[in-house]
C-alpha cells in the first residue's frame, strides 16, 4: 500500500505494495481560504449552510467518533477501529500526546449533520528538536464535499498560526508514532498495521485546499515464507559485513536492553518529522 503524509496497490511476486503521503501547506497559501463554491459529489442531497465547530462536550465527541462511519460506510476495506480506543486518544486524562503536545478537535456540519472532521496539534517535542515552526493537522475524514475539507483545512491552519507557527505537515494521528499519511492508492486493501485509509476522493480533497506532498509512505504485505528476493540479499550484505548482528533480547538485563531498543528506534526514525521516544 501507498499513504501519502497525503496508497497504489502493486501485486509483484509476492508482495503488493501499498503507499501514502504526508502532505504540506505551503507558507504562501497558509492563512484563511474564503469558501468555494463545489458540487458535494456522494452527499448532493445535503446542502445549506456549513459551519465547523470545535469538539467539546459529549454531542461533539460523540460525533467526532461517528463521522468514520458515514464516510466509510459503503468501504468493504474500512477496518472500524475500537470506539473505546478512539475515545481514550483524544482524552486529555488519558492520551500521552497531550502531556507533551496541545490539540484542537474540529467538526464541519450541513443541517446539523457532521460531514468532515480534523485535527490540529502542536507537537512540543517535535518543535524542541526540529525548530523549524511546523504543526500539524491529522484525523482528517470528510465525505466528498470541497467545501467542507477546504473550511476545516484552514480552520487547522487558523488554529496553528495563532501559536506561532509558520507550517503544516499532516495528516498525522497525532504523530509519526501514530497512523500517518493519506491513502492514495490500494483503496481495495485493508489498511496496514498503523497506517490510515482513507476514500479515493480524500487525496483531492487536501489538493484543492492548497496542500502539497511532503514526501511518499510505504507499507508491503509478504508471505513471510516467501519473502522478496531483494530482502534476502539485504539479509546477506549485512551478514557478510560482519558489524551487524542479530540475537534475542536479554531478558536479565530488561531495563538495558529496553534502552537500547529505544535508541535504535530513535536514531531509524531521526527525518521526517521525527518525536523521540522517551525511555521509562
């Protein structure tokens, strides 16, 4: 599969591979985008007057946790995720992000009805390291309306300027340690193990609302027994360069070994907007 932080679907061998993007707003084109005028494709029949509301309180959140299911709600692919899961990350009381990070929650309604929703979030860990005045936006679901996602993209960016901040790089939920991009092609497939889904339509959608690609997300499906050739040869340089090794963990020197695990991660995820993780 392929996710953009904005997924395409290649069956070679025995792999299909599956991508993303994460995707950008340019400095230019940050500030506020009046409304367009667009047809609203799958939901035509709903029309009138859009508002986008910031979540808080029960109606909100209950919402927020539904929208999912209209835009999904015709997709075979769409894996529902568990609502008691979605329900704690974005609970200030129990999600760690918000020890660390600040979150604005936002709903775009027609006629009461919830037709999109984002997220905007300023990752303080992300800024000590990067310095580069970037927020992000992510959790962004919307039915096939140009409108909406345009009010509810600039609502995000609105948000994330009135703190400061130069850019927006999403869609991430809340961050690279969480789903990450926007699927573009493999929309037959169920998403991968930490990587989003998301409608054919989504892509175009963050297009029209002047975002650009960041950079392209990759997840592959293997038959373990039957691995690529090109992983077996990877396999055997790094055998024969004899600095790599492989070995269980040590489980009599947990804490050591938990250290090490982190700096390995840390120091493999050190670009792309990287967020150490912190050792217990």
């Amino acid at each position: 599969m392929k996710a953009l932080p904005f997924s395409e679907t290649f069956t070679v061998a025995v792999c299909a591979e599956v991508s993303s993007c994460i995707c950008r707003a340019p400095e230019a084109t940050y500030g506020h985008r009046g409304c367009i005028n667009a047809s609203i494709g799958a939901m035509a029949a709903l029309t009138g007057l859009l508002r986008v509301v910031r979540v808080e309180g029960r109606r909100t959140i209950k919402d927020w946790l539904a929208l999912p299911y209209a835009v999904f709600v015709d997709d075979p692919a769409w894996v529902p995720p568990l609502d008691y899961h979605e329900r704690r990350r974005i609970s200030a009381k129990h999600a760690p992000f918000f020890t660390f990070g600040e979150v604005a929650l936002f709903i775009a309604y027609r006629r009461e009805v919830p037709v999109g929703r984002i997220s905007a979030q300023v990752n303080q860990r992300h800024l000590e390291y990067h310095r580069d005045g970037t927020g992000h936006f992510g959790f962004f679901d919307c039915l096939n309306d140009t409108e909406a996602a345009d009010a509810l993209v600039s609502t995000a960016a609105d948000w994330l300027r009135e703190r400061g901040l130069s850019r927006m790089v999403g869609p991430l939920n809340f961050s690279l340690h969480d789903e990450g991009g926007c699927l573009v092609q493999g929309f037959e497939s169920p998403p991968a193990f930490l990587m989003p889904h998301a409608r054919p339509w989504t892509s175009a959608l963050l297009e029209h609302a002047h975002l650009t690609k960041e950079i392209d997300l990759f997840a592959y499906r293997v038959v373990p027994s039957r691995l690529p050739r090109r992983i077996h040869e990877i396999a055997e340089l790094a055998t024969r360069s004899g600095r790599i090794s492989c070995r269980p963990l040590d489980m009599r020197r947990r804490d050591h070994e938990i250290r090490t695990l982190v700096e390995i991660f840390n120091d493999a995820w050190r670009q792309l907007g990287f967020c150490s993780v912190q050792s217990c």
